[in-house]
C-alpha cells in the first residue's frame, strides 16, 4: 500500500465516531456500535500498512501493557506482546495459579498494584462459565475506582484476550480475514458462515469461539449457521445477540444439530470442538465447592458424551459439499488434526494442508486488531493521530 | 502541579547534596544523608509530576535493569518494572531458587554474567537473617570489581527492594505517603507512630519492615514507638540506629510490649505481622546445616507462640483510642485482614476497608521512589537532568 | 577508542562482502566467509566502542527478539537479551518444555505464531545429537516460507545460541578474545590452541563448545589440538571442517589422547567436558524410542567411562608446561572447579582464581557478537547504518 493509500485509509478513519472507545475497554464485541468495529478494521489496517512501510506506529515513548493469563497461551500471548511492542509498551507478565479463582478483595487489590504505571491490561480468563467476563467487569471497576481516587496516573485499558463469553480479538482477525478475502466488508452480505462444532479428544474447550463468531458475523448480513450434536449447545444469551443482529443486519441466524446441513454451499467454515455449556456451568458450581469427585466424575461423563460424536469431523467429503466445493477452512488454530496431533480429530489432514496459508494469514492479523483496540481507548481523534505518525515517517528499522 | 511548580520543586532540589549518591548503590536508610533521603523524596514527587504532565522522563535510550528476587513478590515486582520503564530501561527477571543460598565464587561470577549492559540490578532477598544484605554487597563489591577490570562497561546500581535488615523502597514510599498526608516533611516533626506487630496466622514474615520503619521514622523528629509481645525483638543494631536517629531529629524512640499503649494517642499506626528476630537467626543456622528435623520443629514451636497473641489485632476499639480517633492506618500489603484473607488477622476488615484508599495511595509512591534511587545514582546533577526533561516535554503517550 | 578511531573501524568494515549477511542466519561459522566471519568482529568492536562512548546504536524504534531456549540457561539468555536491548529490541521468552522434541507441523506452526513482529529469533537447543540445528533449519524454513506467503510482515534473523553441532556465539566471542588478547587476528597465525577435554561429576555435556573451537580457530592459521580419552570423540563432519580450515589458512589440525601433549608449549588451552558424540548419537535415539530403561543404562554406563578419567584436570603443573608457563585458560563458563563446585573437576581452583578477570572479559564479547550478527543480517550496507549512528551521536544515557 503506498503513501497515499494509507492517507485515504485514514481519511475514511475520520468519519466513524469512536469517541465512546476512548477511556474504555473491549470486551464483548456486541457492546460495540458498527462504528467502531469498523474502526477498529480499519486501525487495524492501518497499522499494517505502517508496518510494511517501515512506518513507526510508535505512540508511547514508555509505559507498560500487562498480560494476566489465568490459562497457558503462546499464541495469544505473543500477539498481545506484539501488538504492545508495536505501540511502544513493554510487556510484563503476572501469572495467576491456573486454577485459582480469586475473590472480590483480592482483585480490587491485585489490579490497583500492578497499574501503577499500566496503559494496558491484557487478560485471558476462560476455564469457568461466569468467571472470566465478570473478572475482567471486576478489574476494570477495580482500576476506576483507583484512578477517580487518585490512586492510579492513568486508567488502564481493558483488553479481554478471552473469556468465558466472547474471544474477540480472535473474531475480529478472523472477520478482518474474510474482510480481505472477499475484498470488502459489504461482501460479506448474503455469505454462508458454518460455525460447527467438531470432535477432539480434549473436550472442555472453551465456548468464547463459537460465541465470538456468531455474536460478530452475524452484523455483516451472513448467513451464519451453528451446528453441533445434542447437549453442546452454547450460552442462550449469545445466541440472542446472534438472533437480534442478524435482524439488523439483514443475516441471518440459524442452529442445526446435522454438520452436513450447515457446510451445505457454505462459503466459509469453522469447524472446531468446544465444551456443552450446561456441562461447564456444573464444572464452575463443582470448583466453587471444590467437589473433587464431583468433577471427576463430570470429567468422565462428558468424555464418553465427546466419543459419541466422532463423526464430527471436518473432511474432504463434507468439503466438497461447500460452495464450489471450495469454502475457506477456518480454525483458531491450534487444530486438532487426524492423524496429525491425535488420532481422531477436528480435521482431516489433508484440508488443514491445503489451508494452511490462509490459516496463518487469519492469525497474523491479532497483532493488528490488539493494537487497534488500544489505540482506539488511548486517543480521543485517532484520525489524527495516525497521521501525525504517517507525516512523521519515522523508521521502524532506522 | 503546572509547569511552574515543577520547575521550582527542580530549583530545590538543586540545593541538596547527592553527589556521593552517584554511582552508588541504595541499600540502607540510614547510610545516606539527610540531604540525600530528602533529595529522594523530591526526585520522586517531580517524576509524578512529570507522568501526571504526560512529560516523558525517559533518560536510557537503551538498557537493562535486572530484578532478582529470592523470594515470590508481585507488587514489589511491578513496582521496579514500573521504575525501569518510566527511566527506559527494559526489565530482565533472574529468578533463582528460593531456598538457594548462593556461595561466593557463584555470586561474584553470577554478577557480571548478568551485568555486561545491566544499568541497575534490583535485588530482594529477605528470608535468611544475616544472609540478604550481605548478599547485596556481595553483588555490589563483585559488579565494583568487574566495573575496575574493565569486564563491565558500566557499574549497575543496586537497589535494596527488601533484605534482613530493612526495605528502604517501602519505608521511603510510606515516608513520602506521610509527608503528603501532612503537608510536609516539617509537619512530621512531633506526631507519635506505632510500629506494632501484630498476628497473623503466617509466623514468619520479614522483620525489614518494622525495622525499616523505626529506622527511617526516628529521622523526622516522629515519636516513634515499636510495640510487640515478650518475644518478638527486632534486631539490636536498627534499634541503635533508630535511639541515634531520634535523640539528632528530636523525636524519640520507645518500645513497649502493650499495643495500646503503642495506639494510645497515636498520629499513625503500622499493625503488621514479623517473626522473632532470635529465631529468625536460629532458622538461618538449621537452614545452613540443612537440619530438616530442627526447622520443623523450629516451625511448629513459632507457630504455638505465635498462637498465644491472637489479642494483637488492629481493632476499631484500638482506632478509637489513636489522636482523634483517626490516626492513619498503614500496611506494606498484602494484609492479613481478620475473616477476609484468614480467620483471625493483623487487621478488623472495618478497619481495613475504611483505609483502603490511602493504603493503595501509600503504595502508589513505591515506583517513583525506585526510579528516584536509580536516577540519583545515575546522574551527577540530577536538577540539571530534570531540568532538561522539563524543557524538553517530550511526551510520554505522544 | 575515540571519535576518530570508531571512524577508522567503520571505514575499514565497509571494504568487507558482507551482502550473503543480509536477511540470512547465522547457524554455523564455517557457512560464513572470512570477509563474514571478520565483519562480525569488526561490528562487535565498533558496539562496544559506541557504548563505551554513551553512543546508541538503538536501530529498532520496536521490535521483537525471541528467546527460544529448549534448555535451561542464565548465560546466554542475558547475553541475547543484552543484545536485543543494545539495538532497540525487546525480549519475548518462549519457555518449551525440556525434553519436548518437536515434531514437523508444530514448529512450522509455532515459527509463524511467534514471528507475527519478531525481528530475530534466537535459539538454544542443544540437547539432542542431529536435532538441534536440524531444528533451527526447520525454523529457519519455516519463517522463509511465512515470509514468502505474506504469513509474515518481517522475516526474523536466526541465531544460534547453541545446538548439537557448534556454539558460533561462544566460539566467535572466545576468537575476539584472543584477537584482543594478541593484538589482532593476523597474530594468531601460529599460536598453539589446545581444546582438551577435561573431567567433571557431570558427563552429559554439549559437544557444541569443542567443536565450535576447532571449526572456527583453524580458521586463522592457529595450530589447533583436540585432546580426548579415546571414545570422547567429536563428530566426524566437524573434523574435516578443521582439516579443511587449517590447509586453507597456513594452520595445523591434530588430535590426540594425550592432555599433556596438547598443553604442551601451548598459547591458549580451553580444557573442559563433553559427552562421547557416539553415546549422545545412541542417546538421541532412546529418547526417540522413548526406550527409558535404555536411557538410565546408557547414562551408567557413561558414568562408569567418565569416571575413569579423573586425572583429565587442568592443574597447575599442566599449565607450567604451557608457553612460558603462561598460556591463556578459557573457558564457557561455569566451569567444575575442584573443591569449589565439585570435589573432582576440570581445573584447580589456583588456575582458575589466576584467569578469573580474563575468564569474565571473554564472556562479556558475547552480546556485542550477538548483536553483530543480528545488525549484519539487518542492514545491508553496515558501514553506512554504523557511520549515521556514529555521527548522530544519540547519547544511551541522555
């Protein structure tokens, strides 16, 4: 993209209102106006096109972005670092005991201590049905109160790098990715979406992806389908938000219980396993009473629940079903490949190889997405502050 | 604070002697001048001035400061990684093992190893009476040595973020937490504190901070009063300090083993759990002749003492009983609040939720006061240095 | 060094081919040329120049360096992360399990999911005869690919902070000693080397250090001896590097049984322990096999072979026999001191305590030869990059 191309970018940037961003967090996508989801795209976007220009996206000469994982992540934690990295603030890390479900004292505490100086807090928090959205709602209450009070300089943003509800950072790449593939957010109108659950011998994974997708395409005008086996279904709430934006959108949303139906002329699928969420609300119930044999006999039936569903599975054959046969393959990666990583899994082989590009390029855009939502919280006209940085022209590598 | 104020806080400060401060090392209170504590006070107040002004007090283009806790710590961590990063220096952990108790060959070889671009190295060592500072100037005289043979480019600064003897970035921020309360360092003179020790199901906490305390209180002129059970003695030595600090401040140094008598008409109280100084030492030699036996036996034999105080709770009875009613109540934090974070604690959770406030305040000073004692060991003319990021206003979020 | 000196050098490096350095790695010393191998040297110098002279050579505005170390390490990890610092980059550790040998399709993924902003990614992977580097090349693949795809924005430099074959940070900082310690590399032309093996409690150690020596000091007409109990051989390939070296560069290559004929009248002597590369090959099988009885008997077996050369120490009278009595000891660091670190071990603790400083100067070119490395695979005209820093004059410590 050349100079002029990322001014005209930015111009556009002009007109979306996003001053609700500022001073604010992200952490359902659904609390966002079109507006700024657009924004956010399109900051997105810009911060690439900085970065292929050896543009410096620099707008922190120092300050720190805290990463509070409450679950093992490479991925994730390495593209919030990235995005940090690129605006200029230094990453620390507070690891919380995987586990550990903290109380209401101990976050108020924890959250004003590490944001002394924090322009950012990264958290992902998403083993437990109504903890992690709620955690990060206790945070960002905890980090108020701190600097009304006049405890804290600033007032860190919130970044929910996955909860129990809504993964949006990874819906956000994923739409930008379709964004790019179909050459326009206004082509996604009318594109069949299949979000569908499918097998893995790990079977507590979160929901937060599923949701996140129905919750986000469902605004584009697609034609989003969730499919999945009996007893997997996800949080009815977010089911409402997919109901009601396909109604505004023009979309529409739609759940079948048959895999086949859902790839069907589909344009674009999701294939991947996730956890029932009535199952993981005992789980929650049976941690807060710290029922050990509870869980354990939870863990086994939900096990022999999961093997009755490995048919599940993303093949050639279903493939072939799709749109031209040639629907894109999407996942949030890392995917649970047969024969690959396990013997039975989300995916034949031989569709995860011929995807793999695209799946790469999906990814590479949560650097983006996570530096356009802080920036969006951290300047009132960020218009304007992009291209400040696009006149100074100051060389990333010097 | 405008612009204005701050340059008149740097004028000050202009005034002050710290040139022995330079390219030396923070490790005790009372080793340095009073000239020289002060000019930490106002280095820390004009670097939040400057932050709270968006003015960017980075000084290092490039460089290092490396923490090495020998024992878990989250706030004091942030705290320094927060100091280094307003300077611009980016923080490296070495974490060691907790119970290792280093050998001298391997800390002098330790030391440069990690010292080659290392412009400050934080180190917290407090769990081992006799061990933690000595380990301190272990590292110091190592990285000197390095600095003379020309194996080092520079000499990193060591600052003391807590040993055995005392925790100058805690008593330092609690300091300068006072002196905003009342209105000055002058307005210290006279007004009575109680260090107390109080109970806490967890026996064997630092002695650094009441130590740290009674050792930095004693030089503003403070009636200062350490109270503990029969028992529970600090060490001789900082008691030294504190009756010289007293008797050329004209304040006053007392202990009683009454904690009402210690609340009694108080300005200030610092109810906090410590372990008894004899058997903090004792520890240390089974510790050094791996006797297992013997420290258990230690253990439960301070556990049952520890038991007997349970009296020593910080109440709002005893609240009732300090000047007005309403002397200020400080804690280093975490504390042990009674039916919150443990049955029965240091401090009533009334008590403690009434303070909550002041108590992240008292906290929030902890950065500014590291990044004051890494500046001041950095720059011979540190009014100057300061002067010059005023001028320049370079900004912090650009 | 002054101004006008730091001009020579950088005068003098642009005369060097240093083009194939360009977005290329940097795994073995004998794939580079002698103009590469130089130019390194010569970046390393003019660094340490440039901030003996408070001079930033900060050429990243942002960026990343990965740390990817399948082995515990103090080291190397400050000394990479030393590097990064130096020239703006900041340092992401990914901490991999130890005895995970990662399979094709994870590190082609992981490679992509990390590289999103990485710059340089450094890797130390050691532990496995025929995987270390063969990972590194994985990697390396990878990222091109990732790059090639429009996967990746950058693609990152790899380092190899050590693997199975050779150690090119080490070897290349062990060279620039000498070269300092001789007054240039045109006076190690006929100075007598000798790598000899020595004993230490622990048996299991990387060959890469030995053979890193031989690869790369044959290289300056030095007369390089390997001394090995028989069945500590190295691998073969890396042999004939240093036979091919020494014809080409006027030196010699020998191997002999004998520690005392390798110190004899010897310059320099770097005695120290590595496993037998046959058992390490075996080795590496038995973990692929994950044969774990196969394991603990290979590694009794190996105590019981390394137990028998107990007398492999490097003692005073050794040295005494060395050129003058006064060759130079070197050493990796740590080494087994006898009665110090261990009761039996690769030198007495007279010999060493003699070296300590020169030991600690050796160590501290390692940042300064990482950073080389990175920069020459940044820029493709370093001379000029260096002369623009030069001239700037941008202070580190404003």
């Amino acid at each position: 993209m050349t100079h002029d191309d990322i001014a005209k970018r930015i111009q556009a940037l002009g007109a979306r209102k996003t001053e609700k961003m500022y001073a604010n967090d992200f952490l359902l996508t659904w609390e966002k106006s079109d507006d700024e989801i657009m924004a956010t795209f399109e900051v997105a976007g810009i911060f690439r096109a900085l970065r292929e220009n050896n543009i410096s996206a620099r707008v922190f000469d120092s300050g720190l972005g805290i990463s509070l994982f409450r679950d093992n992540s490479t991925r994730t934690r390495f593209s919030f670092a990235s995005a940090c990295n690129l605006l200029g603030l230094e990453v620390q890390d507070l690891d919380e005991g995987k586990s550990q479900i903290a109380h209401g004292e101990t976050v108020r505490e924890t959250a004003n201590m590490i944001s002394f100086m924090a322009d950012v807090i990264g958290i992902r928090d998403d083993m437990y049905i109504g903890k992690g959205n709620t955690y990060m709602r206790d945070v960002a209450e905890a980090v108020q109160e701190g600097f009304n009070d006049g405890v804290l300089e600033q007032r860190p943003t919130l970044v929910n790098l996955q909860c129990d509800i809504d993964h949006p950072t990874q819906s956000m790449s994923d739409a930008l990715h379709l964004v790019h593939l179909f050459g326009g957010v206004e082509n996604l109108k009318g594109k069949k979406i299949a979000m569908s659950w499918a097998y893995s011998p790990s079977y507590g994974k979160p929901l937060s992806v599923p949701q996140g997708i129905i919750g986000l395409m469902t605004r584009f005008g697609m034609d989003v389908v969730l499919a999945h086996p009996e007893g997997y279904e996800v949080m009815p709430e977010v089911e409402e938000v997919a109901k009601k934006n396909a109604a505004a959108s023009g979309g529409s949303y739609a759940r079948t219980n048959d895999m086949a139906e859902s790839f069907k002329d589909a344009h674009v699928v999701y294939p991947k396993s996730w956890a029932p969420f009535a199952a993981m609300e005992k789980r929650t119930q049976l941690y807060d009473d710290r029922d050990e044999a509870g869980i354990k006999a939870l863990e086994k039936e939900l096990l022999a629940q999961n093997a009755q569903h490995k048919e599940w599975e993303c093949t050639e054959a279903l493939m072939d079903t799709t749109k031209a046969g040639k629907a894109m393959y999407m996942h949030c990666l890392p995917a649970d490949i047969t024969d690959v990583s396990c013997k039975e899994g989300e995916v034949a082989a031989a569709v995860f190889d011929r995807y793999r590009v695209p799946l790469y390029k999906e990814a590479s855009f949560k650097p983006y997405i996570i530096a356009a939502m802080i920036f969006l919280s951290k300047f009132k006209d960020p218009a304007a502050k992009l291209g400040e940085l696009l006149k100074a022209g100051a060389r990333r590598i010097r």
